[in-house]
C-alpha cells in the first residue's frame, strides 16, 4: 500500500493508541455521545481541536472527538526535519489515539474515505484544513460539515481571507460559521461575529484571534447543530456581493515604492509571517562610490504621520527618530520599524542603521 493513502502512525513521537493520558481516556468510544471529526492543520486549527478537547470532556457533554484530519508530515523549520502538522502534534501531545490521526495527502482517497465512514460520524468541522473536500467526503456525516471562516462571508471567499483583508485595509471583518457545500465557502452562515480592524494588527495575530472567537462561536452553536435547528435558521449567502481571496504568492512579497505608504503598509501587515515583504535596496559607500544590491525583508511600519519630510532625492532611505523613512507616491512616506537580512535576527531601525556606518541608502527601481 502507497504509503501517502496509509493511516499514517506517529509511534516515532513516543505517542501510541494506548496512552494513559486522561484526554485519551476521555475519547474512547461512546454510544451516548455524537461522534465528531475535526479536521485541520496549522497552529490557529489546533487551538480550535483544544477547545474542542476541553468540551468533549465535560460531563454533559453531546459528543467526542471521534478523528481527526490533517495535512501529512512534512519538512518544516529550517532544518526541513519532517514533522507532523501542529494539529497533529497537538492531538498527540493530548494523548488522542495515533491510529485515529488521518493523514491523506487528498481528502477524496478511496482508502480515507472507506475509514471515515467506517467511525460513521455524525458531524465534521473544518478549521484551516487546507484540502478541497470532494462530493463523496460531504456525504458521509449525516449532520453536514460545518467550517470555520475567517471573513463575514460572502466577503473574502476562498485561501487567503485574513491577509486579503489586510491588504484592503478594511475597518471590520469577522469570522463565520457555515455549512460546507461544493462551492468554495458559498454554504449558508450558522452565525457569525464581527470585529474592528486595528491599523496595526498583523495577519499572523488577527488570525488567532478570529481562529478562537470562531472556536467559542463553535461550541456555543454545536447544540443547534446536533439538533438540526442550526440548519433552519442558517443563511443563504448573497452570491451577487461575494468577493474572493485567493492563496497568496511568493512573488507578490515585493513592495513597490511607487504606490502610496498607507497600501505599502497594508500589505506589510497582511503578508506578515508567510511569504513577507521585501524591498530591493542599494548601499552606497560614499568614499569610494562602491554599490551593493541589498534584499531587505520588512517587518514593521507604521504610515508616516508628517507630510513635509524633505529627501534630498526621491529615491533616498532616511533614518529619523526610531524609523527608516522610505519616499512612497502622493508625498507619502512609509516609516519601516523593524527589518531582517536574509540568514539574520529581526532587528529594529536603529540597529541596521548603524550597522550601515555612514554608507547612503536608496530604493533600487
């Protein structure tokens, strides 16, 4: 058998079916409680399986947490050591069974799909998951699959709505819970909850933090769910005013000085983590004229609040106060806080300032 259609086992993590833990003890079979699977995979979905751990444990709980999905191990770190997913190292961590840990490399695996069906769930939520869930998938749970979306949906349909949202520089966003049907994330909304965008917040923190509130929405919607109310009071979504957030590219990680700070800042919160954002830079050493090609990576900035900076040349960096001050169109300017070089530790202005020893620094373009 092809290993990537296995169940795969992470016996190599020192975690087996038989661990005494009492989150494992809690999660044997029971034909009282509604069996749940939950798929997902990175950091922000294992933060929603503990939550959903901490229920299923209650004594008046509705259900257990029967399985669970997530991407296969893969090389992570710089290290690229291969290694199971967060949610999968969390479940494990928690004691949950390793041979109830599915890790198909495609959700439509005839091999997967005979072993789901096989634990007849009741219910799966999806989190962060990262695979299309084909037709076959959505028929096996007779209460329906029930994901949790980081956007007021139809708003930010698809991969990337966070750092889409980011990037817009919208005001207010939310996290929704909804039904999952074909269409990507076009099901009818269970409920949803809205939230102020701060100018600062980054992708990586405003994930979390939709990624939980949706968790606390979860449980607080699970009776209705099991009850089939949810399913009736649940709302179509308005197709005419859905917008869409495709998956993000490395190639988009460059900032280009020719647009405004405030659109140059956004991006740099929304692309916060993964892929980044990079300028390309030219050091300049005045005694002998010498030029160095320079591939920054940004990490802070904040819009500068001053109009009237005057640059020598439009195409010249400045240090003022805490700040690296890049020249961007409309008499903007965009104050950079913190950088990294590439192989090196995120560093504030000041500090690569005066690592540059009096050298000029100029935007190459």
């Amino acid at each position: 058998m092809n290993s990537s259609l296995m169940l795969r086992r992470f016996f190599t993590l020192n975690a087996t079916s038989s661990s005494s833990s009492s989150c494992s003890a809690s999660l044997k079979p029971s034909s009282k409680r509604k069996q749940l699977v939950f798929l997902g995979s990175p950091q922000v979905s294992a933060a929603v399986l503990d939550d959903l751990f901490n229920a299923s444990t209650a004594p008046d709980s509705m259900f257990e947490v029967a399985a669970i999905v997530t991407q296969p191990p893969s090389g992570r770190n710089r290290g690229r050591k291969v290694m199971p997913s967060p949610v999968a190292q969390h479940a494990l961590d928690r004691g949950f069974p390793s041979d109830l840990i599915f890790t198909p490399e495609k959700a439509g695996e005839e091999i997967f799909l005979s072993s789901l069906r096989a634990l007849q769930p009741e219910l799966c939520i999806t989190a962060a998951y990262g695979n299309i869930l084909p037709r076959k998938f959505l028929e096996i749970p007779p209460m329906g699959t029930v994901n949790i979306h980081p956007s007021l949906l139809p708003l930010y349909r698809g991969a990337a709505p966070v750092q889409r949202a980011l990037q817009d520089g919208v005001k207010e966003t939310g996290v929704s819970l909804a039904f999952t049907v074909r269409a990507l994330d076009a099901g009818p909304v269970i409920a949803c909850e809205r939230f102020e965008v701060d100018d600062q917040i980054k992708a990586t923190d405003l994930l979390a933090l939709l990624f939980s509130q949706g968790s606390k929405l979860l449980i607080h919607e699970l009776p209705s769910i099991f009850d089939g109310s949810a399913k009736l009071k649940a709302q179509p979504q308005d197709d005419s005013k859905a917008t869409l957030a495709p998956k993000i590219t490395p190639e988009e990680s460059w900032l280009s000085f020719d647009q405004e700070a405030s659109v140059l800042h956004n991006k740099v919160r929304a692309f916060a983590g993964w892929p980044g954002t990079r300028a390309k830079l030219v050091v300049i050493d005045n005694k002998n004229g010498e030029h160095n090609v320079l591939d920054l990576k940004i990490i802070t900035t904040r819009v500068c609040g001053q109009s009237n900076i005057q640059m020598k040349e439009t195409d010249d960096v400045k240090f003022i106060k805490d700040a690296l001050v890049f020249p961007c169109s409309g008499s903007s300017a965009l104050e950079v806080l913190e950088v990294q070089l590439p192989g090196k530790k995120v560093v504030n202005a000041a500090a690569f300032w005066n690592g540059l020893r009096g050298q000029r620094l100029k935007i190459l373009g």
